[in-house]
C-alpha cells in the first residue's frame, strides 16, 4: 500500500516496532476529523498530516487573523483574512501531498455534526467553548465515533479519549464527557481566550498530544486514554493523571439516560 517515496518518508516510523510496515498502512487508510483549526487544531493538523493520516477534515468557519500567529502554527503573516481552512489545506499539502485534506468551513452546530463526523474514524475536538465540546461529545456517542478531546486554559491544559459507546471487559458502557464535567459552566465564568490570553507553546504542546493520542489510537500500541484524564501545569510543568469512571447518573450512558438526541443542542 506505500509508494517508494511514502516509505522514505515515513521511516522513522517504520522502523519502530510499535508501528512498522502494518501501523504505517493503518494510518494511511484511517479518516480524522478536527474539529477547529486554532491553537490545538493547528498543531494537530501538522503532526497527522506528517505521520501520514490519509484523509485529514478540518471544521472551522472562522479566517485568520494577526493575534492568531501567536499560537496557531499552521497559518502564517500573509493567510491573514483567508479562511482558516483554506490556509491549513495549502500547509498540509505542502507538508505531505499524500494527505487527502477535506475543508468544512461551517460553523458545527446541531444540524450538521452528525453528517460531519458520520465519514471519519476518528474525531479530534480542539474547539474553544463549552457548547462545542458538549455538542461534540454527544454526537460521537450516538454516531459510535471515538472521540479525543483537549482544552486549555491559561497555563494549563487537559486532555482525554472518549468511547462512550462502546463497553468495558465487564460490559458497562466507558464514561463519557458528561462523567467528567455534568454541567458546563454558567456563561461569563470562565473568561474566554481574548480576555484572559493562552500561553501559545501550551497550545502546542497539547495539540501535539493530541495527535500522538490520535495516532496511537490509529495504530494500536500502548495504553489508551479512555478513562484517564491528563492535566498539564505548564507553570510547574508537572503533569498529573486523574482516572475517572461512568457515572451511572450521567444524562448520555447511564443508567436512566435522558439525553437520547442532540435536539437539546438546537438554537
């Protein structure tokens, strides 16, 4: 399945054991979507379209603008006023042509998430407000779509794997987002990142996880993140994993799930 000129450039890969010849095919076969195109998305983007993900989708409706560049490393000076979507297609291409790059400059919302996510394997959420990620989060569970999802804040970052659709060994559904945050916090309390800023290599450091948590997910090696939440302190720089299990109370999986379609996400 790779040309001459793919196993050149992908050989740092296959020569690890973990991946090899039948990892490096499964990343070329496997479909991501990325779910914004900012300070995560960027950084994601770059390192999957590098590592040889075949088909990469990017949702953003937004365009590029100058205090962008401080952490959104797939834009550059002269892309601002494009689309955002446009501007990382021509990055990607120009970093790996093999890669098949699919634009969605929409704004995700109710009536398009699931047609969305419903073509790709594997959904990455780099988004940067609460509504987003719930909405997402959701509309993985009913479209059975693994989910990875980050979030930054000032100094500090968290990231996890949802499978919510899917069951343990002891046959009781994994946890979703609702298990770790029920609620999403009321509007105005948590500042946005224009008014309180983001540290920018923060928001590359957990887009790269991002992407090596997508690629292991790809390939199968190691553990995954199902289950485990990790919270970067980019003050300290510690790093701190918090396990976490189904709430059987949660709205999605528990045991009386009252959320049962995405119609309490409508405007």
């Amino acid at each position: 399945m790779l040309t001459a000129d793919e196993l050149e450039r992908y050989a740092r890969h296959i020569v690890l054991r973990e991946v090899g010849g039948p990892g490096q095919a499964a990343l070329k076969k496997a479909s991501v979507l990325v779910v914004g195109a900012g300070g995560l998305g960027a950084p994601v983007l770059m390192y999957l379209a590098a590592a040889g993900v075949g088909r990469l989708g990017a949702v953003d409706d937004d365009v590029v603008s100058l205090s962008n560049l401080q952490r959104q490393i797939i834009h550059t000076t002269p892309d601002i006023g494009r689309r955002k979507v446009d501007s990382a297609a021509e990055t990607v291409h120009a970093l790996n042509p093999h890669v098949r790059f699919e634009a969605h400059a929409v704004r995700l919302d109710a009536g398009n998430v699931m047609s969305l996510i419903d073509d790709y394997d594997l959904v990455l959420d780099g988004s940067d407000n609460f509504e987003t990620r719930y909405l997402v989060s959701d509309a993985c569970f009913f479209a059975g779509k693994p989910l990875i999802t980050a979030a930054l804040g000032v100094f500090d970052g968290s990231l996890t794997t949802i499978r919510a659709h899917e069951r343990d060994a002891d046959g009781h559904f994994n946890p979703t987002y609702r298990c770790l945050f029920p609620e999403r916090p009321p509007p105005g309390t948590v500042p946005a990142c224009a008014e309180a800023g983001v540290m920018g290599a923060l928001a590359g450091m957990l887009g790269s996880m991002m992407a090596l948590e997508a690629i292991r997910e790809i390939v199968g090696f190691g553990e995954s993140l199902v289950g485990r939440l990790v919270m970067v302190d980019a003050r300290a720089m510690r790093f701190e994993t918090l396990r976490y299990t189904r709430d059987p109370q949660n709205p999605l999986n528990g045991d009386t799930p009252v959320i049962i379609d995405l119609s309490g996400h409508a405007a």
